[in-house]
C-alpha cells in the first residue's frame, strides 16, 4: 500500500511495481520455454470409462480403462501403486473381499479426488517418464456442463498428480477438432458426443460454441438399463463388464436386418444359484428405450436453441457422431428420424476427443489464452 503521507511518491511506487512485475512475468516465459524443452506436452481424455492421453508430435500413446485397484477401506494402490487401468478393469466384480475395484469418474466428473489423483499420477508417470522439476503442461477435456468447482477438482487433482500447469478443454470443441469438422469457419457443425457417463451435443460456429447441452446419460447407463432388465424380468444378476459385453455383441437402437440372441449367465436372485439365459436384441432394444430417448431429448432442445442461420447451415451439413455410445447399433438411425438431418459417424470415434486434445496441443501457445487454466506454472 502507498503510505497517504507521500502521495507524491505514487506515481514512482506503481511504475517501480510494473517494471518489477514485468522482469519477473519475463523470467518466468523464460524458465518455462527451458522447461519445455525437457518435458512431454499432454493431452487427456479424462473418460467415466477409459482414459486416452497424446503427447504432442507422437499422437495418442495411451488407452486404458479409468478403473483402480485399491485396499478395500483405504486409497491405497495395489502392486506399489501400479494396480491401474488394464490391470484393474480385470479385477472388476471379481475382487475379494480385501481389495476394491473404483471407477474414479462417474457422469463425466470425479466422484473420488484421491483415486482420481493417483489414476493421474499413474498415467503422467507412464507417458511422461520424468519427475522433479520436468513436469508437463497438461491439456484436460471435460465436459460442457460441469460446474466451476468441479472443473477446479479437475485441475487439483492433475497438478497433484504431477503436472506443471493445467488447461482444460470442452468436449465437444475438442470432439469437433479430432473429427476434423470446420469449426471455425462461419457455418454450423454439429457433434454428438456419447461416452460412458456423459452425452455431449453442441452446435458450433467460428471457433467457439453457439449452443450446447450436456445430458448425463452414457454407456454405463445403457449397462444398468440392462442390468435392471434382467433383474426385474429374469430375476437374474449380472455385472456391469458382462453387461456391457451383451451391449456390443447384439445391442442395438433401432430393429435390425437380421435379429440376434446370446446365452447370458449370472445368479439367480431368489435361489442364489449360478443360471444362464438366453437373450434376443428385441429385448435388449427395449430395455435401452429410456437412456436412448433421454439422448434423442437432449438433440432436441440443442436444435431449438440454434441460431436460424446455422439451423439452416445443419440441412446440408447434417451432424456427426463420436464417442463409444454412438457404435451402438442404429444409433445413427434414430437420432436421424427424430431430427430429419443426416446423420454420419466421425472416423475412429473412440479416439476423436483425444485427437482433438492434439490439436489443442499442437497450438497451445496460440489458444492457451482462450482456455480454462490452472493459477500455477511459470506463467
């Protein structure tokens, strides 16, 4: 504060304080071009069911589930820390009674920081392969709809984790890039994003989005829509992991050509006793009817809410779909009848958000100021 005895010494004070302010946001550019030199760049697709992350010039390295295995009543991490991602998703409803598989995310955001912390930390370490002072700069996608606190307990948990700085990204700008759509240019592009606990939909134009909407609705609920069909039908209990293999095998949301059937096992809820079934995809079409219309609605309001000249843009671009949900069988179809707009798949839609982040990464010096970032670093 400037002492009110001297008001003449104002002036002089705050030049001094720029001129301080300006060396040290200098020195601080300088140390973190040095510090790039000798760290990994990173992208994360921060996934409810799998977490992918690319560093910047070599593309996606990793892919692994978000699940870890831990001490049950502890955060303690199996095999010194190492029980994480393939690893653990073999464990999953398959643990004794001392150990616990978790899924960290859940809806697109952490549901536990501790786990989430130390599933980061595994995967910085693996990619990056360096400690101390050689931390990464770390580019997240999160999903449109989170909340301010819970996009601060995703940089938390990332800096925590072992990254030097932190900018996060929305989903469907990240999805939009990694599928190679013209957000930039002056038209509308439209993406439908379906992964394991969120659905992303947005309309954007010239660099940013115009309107958007972030359903919680995912994979994993199509799998408890099927685990609670068979419990109420069958009085049959499985896993999530062999629902979700039911899910890809003869799922489907629309009638197919050529209609399947597969044996199911799991227990039998009123004896106890280990029983199988068998299981046509009608039934399976019809115990997904909810979570699909639920996605559909949410395609709805994102068209009602769009500026006419880009809803005029959407007849002849249509929309395309990423994310591991739109593989669903016929997906593709329903949301076309319910919008009357062409509806395409983006190439190798399980990687487009991660693709994305690449991009993002490839420019950071450029888009950095337009992102969500982290208050520590060298910036």
């Amino acid at each position: 504060m400037v002492n009110p005895q001297f008001p003449f010494c104002e002036r002089e004070y705050f030049a001094g304080q720029n001129r301080d302010c300006d060396i040290t946001k200098g020195i601080k550019v300088i140390l973190d071009t040095v510090l790039g030199w000798f760290s990994k760049d990173m992208g994360i697709d921060l996934g409810t069911c799998n977490t992918l992350v690319c560093v910047r010039g070599e593309g996606i390295v990793l892919n692994e589930p978000s699940v870890v295995a831990v001490r049950k009543g502890t955060n303690v991490v199996l095999n010194d820390g190492e029980a994480v991602g393939l690893v653990a998703k073999e464990m999953l409803g398959k643990t004794p009674g001392s150990i616990t598989a978790i899924r960290p995310m859940k809806d697109g955001v952490i549901s536990d920081f501790e786990i989430t912390e130390r599933m980061l930390g595994y995967f910085i370490r693996k990619v990056h392969g360096r400690g101390g002072l050689f931390r990464p700069r770390v580019v997240i996608a999160v999903p449109s709809g989170i909340t301010a606190v819970e996009r601060r307990a995703v940089i938390d948990s990332a800096e925590r984790a072992g990254a030097r700085k932190v900018f996060l990204v929305d989903e469907p700008m990240a999805a939009g890039l990694g599928a190679g759509l013209p957000i930039t240019e002056p038209t509308a592009s439209m993406i439908v994003d379906i992964g394991g606990g969120t659905s992303e939909i947005a309309i954007m134009s010239l660099g940013d989005i115009s309107t958007c909407e972030s359903v919680r609705i995912g994979g994993d609920d199509f799998d408890e829509a099927l685990i609670n069909h068979l419990k109420r039908t069958y009085n049959l209990l499985i896993g999530e992991p062999r629902a979700e293999q039911v899910k890809i095998q003869i799922g489907s949301a629309a009638p197919l050509e050529q209609e399947m059937t597969m044996e199911i096992a799991g227990r039998d809820t009123i004896s106890g006793l280990p029983r199988k079934i068998v299981i046509t995809s009608e039934e399976i079409r019809e115990a997904f009817r909810e979570p699909i219309a639920g996605i559909i609605e949410g395609v709805m309001r994102t068209l009602e809410r769009a500026e006419p000249e880009l809803a005029a843009d959407l007849i002849e671009n249509g929309l395309y779909m990423a994310g591991g949900g739109s593989l669903l069988r016929g997906m593709d179809t329903v949301i076309s009848n319910a919008t009357g707009l062409k509806v395409q798949h983006a190439d190798d839609p399980l990687t487009c958000v991660a693709r994305g982040c690449s991009v993002y990464l490839e420019n950071l010096e450029i888009l950095k100021d337009a992102l969500d970032q982290s208050g520590s670093g060298w910036d």
